[in-house]
C-alpha cells in the first residue's frame, strides 16, 4: 500500500482500501496536503491484522469499536490478555497508536517480535562479554602500569 500510495499521479486518483485496516491518517481527507508516513501506515495495517487474529474476532467498518482501535483506547478482552504475553499485547498496542510516531519501524519489530528469546539472550551474553573483556583489558593495562605482571 505504501509504495502504491507513495506514486501518487499528479490527476490524484487514488483508490480506496477496506477501511477496517487502513490507519486514521489515511482516511482524513486532508492526506493530500500532508502526505503520512506510508510505512507506518502499513505498520498500522500489520498491527490491526494481529489484532483480528489474537482476538479471532471480525473488524468492524465503523462504529465506537473501529474509532477506539484508531485513537487508541480499545482494550483486550480479557480471555486475549490470558492467553498472550503482555510484551505481544504491548506491541500491538504501539502498532495501533494513533501517532504515527509512536508506532514501531518494520526494523524494530523484526528486532523485538521475531527474535526468539534465545536469540535475545544470546544478544544479550554477547553484549556482557564484550563489557567484561573491556573491563579484564583495563585490569591489565592498570597492573602492567604499577609494575604487575597480569599474567
């Protein structure tokens, strides 16, 4: 959508999506002197698709349940907030936040969402080692200056 809608031609013909996954800023009829953030306007597609998932319910096309996903003030059902993590819960909430600014590059989620927990750890080990061998370093250039030898 966001490469479609980012060749505009200059006649300005632009054809309308299913409203029940397009983002609020693409709906205002003052897109056209603004032009959004075409990508985190996909990213608010994403996050409204993961919503219809968890929720396993079928979006409406109007109504207080469509306004609040867009501004932002939908809650779980709480038999969703059960059975998924806060920290998935967290991310589609981001992904449907009314600011554009707010919601989280394609990049980030790859980081956050797609990264198995060990893969984090592994990161994060990684990250530790390195601060410890910098540290070990200091050690040793600190004994070598008063006359040590650290080895």
């Amino acid at each position: 959508m966001a490469r479609f809608l980012a060749k505009i031609t200059e006649d300005i013909n632009i054809p309308e999506g299913d409203c029940r996954y397009l983002a609020k800023e693409l709906l205002s009829r003052d897109m056209l002197s603004f032009l959004p953030d075409l990508k985190k306007s996909d990213i608010f597609s994403l996050g409204i698709t993961a919503y219809e998932l968890i929720t396993l319910s079928a979006l409406e096309k109007n109504g207080p349940a469509w306004r609040a996903l867009r501004d932002g003030s939908f809650e779980y059902p709480p038999e969703v907030e059960a059975v998924y993590s806060a920290e998935i819960l967290s991310i589609i909430r981001r992904m449907l936040s009314a600011n554009t600014d707010d919601r989280p590059s394609a990049a980030e989620l790859l980081d956050s969402v797609f990264v198995s927990a060990e893969q984090r750890r592994i990161h994060e080990l990684e990250v530790e080692n390195a601060r410890l061998n910098d540290v070990q370093q200091k050690l040793f250039d600190l004994l070598q200056q008063n006359g040590i030898n650290p080895y």
